[in-house]
C-alpha cells in the first residue's frame, strides 16, 4: 500500500488545493480515476445471520457465502498491503485543511481516510476491508453492474473454511459444489453449511451438511 502513496499524493497536487467544502464532494472525484486503477478492495463482513447482507449481496438468499480463517496470515502478515481492518462508522464524512496533509499522514490515517469511512447507517453491515495493489492482478473479462473494472487475486486455500449456501440456493449446484469439496484434497478441511430461519427472531442460522 505505501508505493500507491507517491500516487496519491501527485493526484492530489494536480487536483486540489485548499479544502472548504466536505470530504466526499471535493476529494472522491479528483481521486476516483487514479485510485481506481491502482486499488482493489476485498469487502467482507462478521455477520453471516444478517438477512440484509444476504438479500442485498447473496442475490437474494440464491448464492452463497465463502468462510474464511479470520487469523489466517494471508490477512495479517506484517506487510502492510495485505492487513484487514474494520470499517469505521460515523454520522458525517472526514474533514480535513489541506488535502495534501493525506499524502504526508502515517499509513493508518491514511487508510482510515481514504477506504475505511462509512455512513452510520451501514454499520449492520459490520464490514472488513483488504486492500490490494491490483498491479499483479488478473482482470475479469466483464465489469461488474456498475461498469466498475473488477480484477481477480489468489487467496490461499486454506484461508477458506466453509461455503454456506443461501436459503434459495440451486439443489443440482449445491451437489456439485459439496462432490467437488469431498474430491479434492485441497478442500477436504472446508465444511458445507445450509442457512436456515431462526423462527423466534428470524435470524440466519447455519447449520453443517451431514454426508
């Protein structure tokens, strides 16, 4: 992350000067192109019971989530590049004097500033952030529903341990995915859940597939 810094702080000297309106009117459209070439985001969340997050990411309870290890190294080497780090949530926006005081912050301000901010009425999302420099990446053949560039990276195998499928979840695919799980060797500690409604405060629960 810190040899996208040099970037950023040029953007911000071609761009911007002084700083008197708020953060998001002012500095996401000087930063979009630049940072966006540069940078990719894996999003991620703590919560696997949260209906919204599955009607909202989860094509509407028909897709599926991936488990990961939480403290698996691939998240917290000492590498700053490849550190996850919570969101934060605030009623209003960063502000700042001077935009080129971003460029000369330490690392943690400037994460905070630049990818780690959301409004306070995402917060049930309770979301994780890794970035990536997306230099040595693979990009998708096909942009994503917001004609956003998306870039493919290889995360270890053993960072994955259990695929929970949604409520509507194809049946045929579900075969498919539990028969591959069970045939390889690389996914033999990777375990299968189902999601079922909690009747009593209508919650995801998941609960493993027996086989």
């Amino acid at each position: 992350m810190k040899k996208v810094m040099p970037m950023v702080k040029s953007l911000l000297e071609q761009n911007i000067g002084k700083l008197e309106t708020d953060f998001t009117q002012a500095m996401l459209p000087a930063m979009e192109t630049g940072v966006n070439s540069a940078l990719g985001v894996l999003c991620l969340t703590e919560d696997i019971s949260n209906n919204p997050m599955w009607s909202h990411y989860g094509s509407i309870y028909k897709g599926f989530a991936v488990q990961f290890k939480a403290q698996h190294e691939y998240f917290y080497a000492s590498d700053k590049d490849k550190t996850i780090t919570p969101i934060i949530y605030d009623e209003k926006p960063p502000k700042i004097d001077n935009l080129l005081d971003i460029a000369n912050s330490d690392f943690d301000v400037i994460m905070e500033i630049l990818f780690l901010n959301k409004s306070k009425e995402w917060e049930y999302e309770k979301e994780w952030r890794l970035i990536k420099i997306v230099a040595n990446s693979i990009k998708a053949p096909k942009n994503d529903s917001n004609n956003n560039e998306v870039h493919l990276l290889s995360i270890p195998r053993d960072t994955i341990t259990g695929i929970v499928f949604g409520l509507d979840f194809d049946l045929d695919e579900k075969s498919r995915i539990i028969n591959r799980i069970l045939s390889e060797e690389n996914f033999s500690k990777v375990i299968p859940y189902d999601s079922v409604i909690n009747r009593n405060d209508r919650r995801i629960e998941i609960k493993p597939i027996i086989y």
